[in-house]
C-alpha cells in the first residue's frame, strides 16, 4: 500500500515558471521542425525534463518516444521480436528511431540525460539524423526506411560537454539557468505543492484553467505551423542578409547557423502572429542558433552567451541607415 | 509499543534513531520527497531501515533492491528467465526474457538501497538519475520495451567524507540527509543485548521501534495539508535559495507538509517548516521566528531594512501573494531564535546541524564527468581491465563474454538447426560478445616530496601541471613523503596509494610542515616510488599506459639505503646517501612509458648540481620554474 496519492495527470505545460526561453525554443521547433531539435543545458533542478515531457504532452497527448541511458543497438535500430524468435517465427519490431519517426509529420526523440548516452549510441542517432534514412542491416533483416524526427536533448553541463558533432545536429540550444530569486523560488515551490494536491478526476479550477490554457497554446501553435507549410511569412533578402552577416560575424563554421536563424525566425513570427519576418525575430533566435556552434573558448569549453554577443546582434537588426539625400536606400533612385 | 514481531518493548531510542523514524515515516507518507542519503551509517543498518520503510508501506520486504559496486546494467534491468517445460512442449521456449529488479512493472520495487554510494558502479549511478524523481520510465534493451511509472524510495548510506567527491548532478537526486553516526552511539545493556540475540529487528540498544500508525495520511482519505504563502517562504528561505538547487525547496516543503499530515494538522505551520529543516540539519535564518501563536492568518510586520533587496523582487506573474515577512516572538520553551521549539523530535547534534550537503562547501571536489563512461585511451595492446557493466557487440575474440554470446545466439538456434539439425548450439559471428568494462586507471603517477627542501618555497604552482594532468587523465596517485614532521620513521619514506589526485590526503601531504633538522632519506622514498611504478607499469591490474615519476627535491639525501632498511645509521655518512640516491634513481631507466621529471626548489645556493644530476640518472628532465621545462 502507498500512502501517496498519485496524480493521474501531467504538469500543465503553461505551469512552468520562468523557463519561458525553453519553452519558446521548443514551440519553434514542433513550428519549424526544420530548424532540428532542440538541447536544453542546464544545471540540476531547473525542471527541463519536465517541461520537455510537458510540451510532448500538451502537443501529442502522450509522453514522448524516448531513448533511455542502457537502450541496446536492436531497440534503437528495430529488431525481431526475441519471443517469436524462440519458436522459429520472425516478427519485426520497429525502434526507437523508427518511432519517434512513423507520424504524419516529423515526431520527436526525447533523450534525457543526452551526453551520458554512449558514443556508439549517439554515432546511430547522428548517422540517422544527417541522411533522414535509417538503414537496418543487423540480425538478417535489410532495411532502408525514410524518418522525419526532431531531437529534444536534455544535459547537465556538470557531466561532461557533447561532442561537436552531435552539438551540430541540435538547431536551438536553450540554456537554463536555476529560479533567480526567492519570489520565483516560492512561486515555484507553490504550484508544485498546489498540483500534488489535485486529482485528476475532479481538477480544481486552477488545474483546468492550466490545462484550458494548454489547449489553447497548442492551437496556436498548429495555426502558425499551418501559416509556415501554406508558405506564409517568406523571409525577405533583407532578413537573409542580417543572418548571413550575424553568423559571419560570429566566425561559426559552415552554413547551418544562419538557415537555422531564418527558419527560427520565421516560426517565431508566425507564432507571435506577426505577418513579415522581423529584424527583432533575428535577433531573439541568434543566441540559441549560434552559442553552440562558434569555436570554443580557450580551454575547450563552450562560450556562454554575453551581453557583449547581444551587442554584435544588435547592431546587425538595427534599423538600416539612411543614405546620403537623407531618404532610406529602400526609396533612393 | 512492542515489537510487532516479538512482543518486547523496544529497547530505548536515542536521538539520531528518532530522527530516522521520523524522516522514514514522511517518506511513507510522500515518496516524492527523494532519496535518502544516511551519513555515516553504522555497517548493516541499511537493509533493516529499508525493511522497516517496507512494512510501513505494507511491501514485501523481499522485494527490496539492493544495489552495490558489481552490478552491471543486465542486472539492473532485464534478465534471462527459464521457461515451463509446458511452454517448451507447445513450440514455446524455456529461455524467456524478463525485466528485472528495477524495471519490474507497474511501478519499480517499493525500495531500493545503495549501501555505499561512494562505491555504487556506473550503471547504478545511472539509474538512480534516470529513475529518481521521474513520472515514468523505460528500459529498451535486447528486444524488450518496458514502460513503468516508478515509486521507488530510494535510501542510500554514504561516508562523510565521500560526498564531496560525489557528482552533485547524482546528490541532487537524494535532497534528504541526515547524519547519524551516533546511531550505534548508546552503550548496550545487558538486557538489551540478550533481546538483540534472540530478535533480529532489534540492531541495538538504539533499535528503530515499529513504523508508527500515521494519523489523517492521505492514505485515509484525506488530502494532503494546504501549506500557506509564509511556509512557503521560510521553506526557500531555509534552503538557502538561490544558490541552493530548487529540489531541496520541493524536498523541504514535502518533509514539512508529511510532518503536517502525520500530526493529524489539514496545514502547514512553520513549526513543521523548522521540524523538517532541523531534521536535514537546516538552520532556520535566525531572523526567522516562530509567530506569537500560531493563528489562520500570520501576522504581516513591516519590512525589515536588513531585506530591503527583498522588495525588488517582481510580483508573482500570477498576480497573488505578498512579499512580507512574517515575524513575531516565540512563545514555545526555548530561547528566542533558536529551534527549541522542536518538542517532539530531537534537536539534531552541532556536527549535523550544517555540512550535509557537502557538494555546496569550497571542499568539494567531484569528479568530472563521473556519470559517463570513462574515456580510455589505450596503446596499442588492449587489455581487458576493470569492472564489467554490461557487453556489447564485438568482432574480436579477446575478452568475450561467454554468457552474453550464447543468449545472443540462442535467439537464432530453432532456425539455425532447420538448415543443420543435429548440431550443439549454432554461433554466428554477429552473436559474439564482449564485455563492456568501466575500466580502472590506466595512467599513474608517483610523486616524491621531500620535505627537507621546502621550508619556504610553495611547490603548489611547480606540481600543479602534473596535478592537472592526474586528474584529466584519472591517474592512480602513488604518493611518497620524507622529511616531514612526524613521519613514522625519520630514516624511511612514508608511501600510500590513491584513487585519484581528488584523495583528501594528496591535499595534506602538500601542505605539511617540514620536520625541523630532520633527515632526509631520498634514496629509500626513490626506491619506493620506483617499485611502486614497475609494479603498475608490468603487472598492475591497471597495466599503466603511461606514467610520471615527479620528484620534488634538492637532491641533498643524507640517509643511506642500507640505513633506511636497516633503521638506524652507522655512523658518520659523507655523500654516501647522495650517491645511493643516484644509483637507487637508475632503476627508473628501465621503467618503460614512464617519464620523470625533477622540480628543484628555485635559488639552491648550495650543490646546485645535484638536481641535475638526480634528473640525469632517472632518464628525465629538470622543471625549469622560471621558463618551462628544460
């Protein structure tokens, strides 16, 4: 007998508190899912798995298909079923992989903890994620399947950092920092203790106001992902320019950053509701765009994002000049 | 109240045993409060807490998991179970497949215990992040796919003076800690012990006592106690926010509310608050007291000019709750400011009061990355070394893991022998398996200190390179030290052994004093540093791939090796202990993948020769303080 009642239901995705940056982040990837998965990193406590779990939640209705520390090759390539193997009958199991990729649009591949997975664990998943193909060659079976998924990563930078590669393979990187002050710390503390009470049967009006607004936000966010697919919010040359010249400034290598930047914005402005690509969606997106993919500090760790790398962007989505007749370039001749 | 199971009247309980009867009731009452870390735990203890958690929750107590240094990750999570013969005969199997222990649905085991966290192996240390505190799980491994929702309490025991090399992101899942090194404490009667003989649940004189009968629990219906905006507030207050991890606010503010809830109360009041924190040796801001009574509505005092910062927080998003303080005297026994409110439950001692928490203290010093497996870089040769956590596919046959490859191929044997009946077991190449091992130290490191050249200098800033590279590398630590103060004999060399540079002691042993006038027997520690090393290097477990020898030392033994061994001195000695150091420091020569390196203190206005010298018959260089090495 346990004495504890158990909740039914998972934390409202909208009760989060103060994580609005990784909440963003992960509404602009199920927008865009080309802009390629999100990695949370972020110190102890700092509720990212349940905020990731929460939005796969809000957005699906399920817990999300997720790889575990001790997954084996044939769980996350697929493999025959072992109880049928024993009576001579081969039944083939999909993986992980294949999971998370079977939807109608890309699914997502949650992976907690993701740089204490093993390195020939994460070699699959790279693999797989660069080619958009899962190729299965194991145990007799040959297969070559197409998959569309977005990787949800979350880490303790604590343990250790990821490799550049897999680094690469994330769009956005969102890192989280723990509760600022007491008031956010109480807040906290507060709606925890406020949803350990409720039952899922009969939800208290905070509750069903908490999981109303859910639905809501998940109809926002299906709005503006309809908006991107009917080919809406096409970014201008302009908008093209400041990525490209943001991420030269930043020295990153190849071209992923700046794609990664334009898709970004052009899903934050559907979801703000706006009607053109903005300098000031640029300049919001950069840091989760780019403080992952610029060379590392000295010491081999990743440089964190500063107010001085706010100013680089700034003075990149600033208003353009005007030219020498006073009139704006948009207008001379 | 009498032993359930014998009928005796428990033997006295002592202070530290009603503290821990008290967190476990709480956990029974929410198992959302986390893990459990007992400090410095008396041997044995563990498994009759764990049992008496698991009668109180109404669990068998032979379902408790316990988890240690061995366990790889097939133990944690699936195993191979035998079939019915029935199963057999109709074209089943007899060899099935199972999740096991942790992962046994619907909810994991009621309990499981880590003896010795310090020792616990990767693959449990893993576990215990993926699990603890997570709404659900899943274990995907060789074929099997199980979803569980765990509800596992988790209680671990774990030495003081280990926990600061623990990895915080692994103490962040046992937010709980209570010291009870006094457990044992009380002396035993001679009633006491004839009780203990003849009963098992009865560890001492300082036995545990039946799991009390919770009054209003949620478990009879009635919901958990609301706790108030100032409860709330003294709990973030208490945890030290925000340098502290917001876990521990959560882990309070449910050891306050469990308290509530056994004391029968539908609220929480803050002398649950400072039960709780008192209990996980929290102290309560001493500005912080207890209100004139304890009313509905706590009183709303001005603000304090000491919190003025307070008064910038912004507004709750939601628009609720005040920002004031709550103040007010005491009126319980006890002096103004102090948690002697604290009637029912003990007072915990001074030394637990502060420090559990050891991750937050300037002395922690975790290992980095623990949580990972260890990246091993290997010569050529590769040698099959350290605890085995788990297999993986292989092609090579070094190293095999016999059982692994066999349930491998067992899968594939009824099709196999349709093409070659008749025959034993049938392996594929694809079926081989190694084992995947957690690897010990493949690098070491001797360092020698002699003491006697020190007196002023600092040799911190000259070893650190070293040091660093020790760690990075996760090097074994042969440690030697002469002429210090106190050593256990003035002609030897004392020597120890470390894990790593993190070892508490590598840290004494650079700051001890220099023994006055003493001798300085540097042939006899060279000799012991060397036969440490070739020991490592040809036949350790840990076959060393590469190693230092760092000898920190004016050159200037005036000991004798024959002296050394002999433990005493024949009489007047001249340069007989300088040239015995030389000739002892050859020996290194024939060390292979060892390189040495002499660090001489800077300025030597006497023999400045010597390190050179010392330096040349090791094979190795001299560290140039000034520039480099030379």
């Amino acid at each position: 007998m346990d004495n504890a009642p158990e909740p039914t239901t998972v934390f409202p995705y909208s009760w989060v508190i103060g994580q609005e940056t990784m909440q963003r982040a992960l509404e602009i990837s199920y927008v865009s899912p080309a802009v390629g998965g999100v990695l949370i990193r972020g110190q102890r406590g700092t509720a990212k798995s349940t905020t990731a779990r929460a939005f796969a939640q809000m957005i699906s209705g399920d817990f999300p298909v997720t790889l575990p520390i001790g997954a084996t090759d044939d769980r996350v390539l697929g493999g025959w079923r072992v109880e049928d193997l024993l009576k001579s009958e081969t039944t083939w199991q999909r993986g992980l992989i294949e999971e998370a990729g079977a939807g109608d649009g890309p699914g997502m591949l949650y992976i907690d903890e993701v740089n204490l997975l093993d390195d020939h664990l994460v070699n699959i998943i790279l693999d797989v994620a660069s080619t958009g193909i899962l190729l299965v060659q194991r145990d007799g079976a040959d297969k070559s399947i197409q998959v569309r998924f977005v990787i949800v990563g979350t880490m303790n930078p604590e343990e250790g950092n990821l490799r550049p590669q897999l680094l690469d393979r994330f769009g956005l990187l969102v890192e989280v920092e723990s509760a600022a002050g007491e008031q956010e710390r109480y807040e906290i503390l507060r709606r925890v203790l406020q949803f350990e009470k409720e039952d899922a049967k009969s939800p208290s009006g905070d509750l069903a106001a908490g999981l109303s607004s859910d639905e809501e936000r998940k109809r926002v966010l299906t709005q503006a992902r309809r908006r991107l697919a009917d080919g809406e919010l096409e970014p201008s040359d302009d908008i093209l320019r400041r990525a490209a010249d943001i991420a030269a400034e930043f020295k990153v290598e190849g071209h992923r950053a700046e794609l990664v930047m334009v898709r970004a914005a052009r899903a934050l402005a559907a979801i703000d509701g706006d009607s053109d690509v903005l300098p000031e969606h640029l300049a919001w997106v950069a840091p989760l765009a780019l403080t992952h993919r610029r060379s590392p500090s000295g010491n081999g760790t990743m440089q964190s994002w500063s107010p001085a790398d706010d100013i680089i962007v700034s003075r990149h989505v600033a208003p353009a000049e005007a030219g020498p007749t006073g009139a704006k370039p948009a207008e001379a001749g | 109240m009498a032993s359930p199971d014998t009928g005796r009247a428990p033997a006295a309980v002592n202070p530290s045993a009603e503290r821990v009867t008290t967190i476990l009731s709480c956990v029974v009452v929410d198992r959302r409060i986390g893990g459990v870390i007992f400090i410095d735990l008396p041997p044995g203890w563990l498994i009759h807490l764990a049992s008496w958690l698991c009668r109180a929750i109404a669990a068998d107590p032979a379902r408790i998991v316990t988890l240690g240094s061995a366990d790889s990750e097939d133990d944690l999570w699936w195993r191979p179970a035998a079939g019915s013969a029935e199963s057999a005969a109709e074209g089943g199997s007899r060899l099935l497949h199972r999740p096991c222990r942790l992962a046994e649905p619907p909810h994991g085991p009621p309990v499981a215990i880590i003896p010795d966290l310090a020792r616990a192996s990767l693959p449990v240390t893993q576990a215990v992040v993926s699990l603890s505190g997570a709404d659900t799980a899943v274990v995907d491994r060789h074929g099997q796919h199980v979803k569980w929702e765990p509800r596992t309490r988790w209680l671990a025991a774990c030495a003081r003076a280990d926990l600061g090399r623990l990895s915080p992101h692994l103490l962040d899942r046992f937010p709980v800690r209570i010291d009870v090194a006094d457990l044992d404490a009380a002396s035993w009667s001679p009633e006491e012990f004839r009780a203990a003989l003849a009963d098992d649940h009865l560890m001492g004189p300082s036995s545990l006592g039946p799991p009390p009968q919770p009054a209003g629990t949620p478990a009879a219906g009635r919901p958990f106690p609301s706790m108030g905006e100032a409860c709330a507030r003294l709990v973030v207050k208490a945890v030290g926010a925000p340098a502290a991890p917001a876990r521990r606010d959560l882990a309070l503010g449910r050891l306050a509310r469990a308290l509530a809830a056994l004391g029968g109360s539908e609220e929480v009041r803050q002398v649950h608050v400072h039960r709780a924190a008192a209990l996980v040796g929290l102290a309560v801001p001493d500005d912080v007291v207890l209100p004139q009574s304890e009313p509905a509505q706590d009183p709303v005092p001005p603000p304090d000019k000491d919190h003025a910062g307070d008064q910038e927080s912004p507004e709750p998003s939601n628009g609720g709750g005040s920002r004031d303080r709550v103040r007010g005297p005491m009126t319980t026994a006890g002096e103004p400011g102090r948690f002697s409110a604290l009637k029912d439950v003990p007072a915990p001692p001074t030394s637990a009061v502060t420090g559990n928490y050891a991750e937050d203290g300037p002395e922690a010093l975790p290992e980095f990355a623990s949580l990972r497996r260890p990246w091993q870089w290997r010569g050529k040769r590769r040698a099959a070394r350290g605890l085995i956590v788990g297999s993986e596919a292989t092609r090579e046959m070094a190293d095999l893991s016999i059982m692994s490859t066999v349930l491998e191929a067992a899968k594939y044997q009824r099709i196999r022998h349709v093409s070659a009946p008749g025959r034993g077991i049938v392996i594929y190449g694809a079926d081989l398996r190694r084992n995947r091992r957690q690897g010990g130290p493949d690098t070491a490191i001797a360092i020698v200190l002699d003491h006697t050249c020190r007196r002023k200098w600092d040799w911190t800033d000259a070893l650190t390179p070293y040091l660093g590279w020790a760690y990075t590398q996760r090097a074994a630590v042969t440690m030697v030290e002469l002429g210090h103060r106190d050593p256990a004999s003035d002609l030897r060399a004392d020597v120890y052994r470390a894990d790593s540079v993190l070892d508490r002691r590598i840290a004494a042993s650079l700051s001890r004093s220099p023994g006055r006038a003493s001798p300085s027997p540097l042939a006899y520690g060279l000799d012991l540093a060397i036969q440490h090393l070739r020991r490592q290097v040809r036949y350790g477990a840990a076959s060393t791939d590469q190693a230092w020898l760092v000898v920190v030392s004016d050159g200037r033994g005036n000991v004798p090796l024959e002296a050394s061994l002999r433990g005493q001195l024949p009489g007047p000695i001249g340069r007989e202990g300088i040239d015995d150091a030389l000739t002892v420091a050859a020996g290194a020569l024939s060390l292979s993948r060892v390189r040495s390196v002499v660090i001489a203190p800077p300025g030597l206005a006497y023999y400045p020769e010597l390190p050179f010298d010392l330096a040349k018959a090791l094979g190795g260089i001299v560290a140039d303080l000034a520039d480099g090495e030379i």
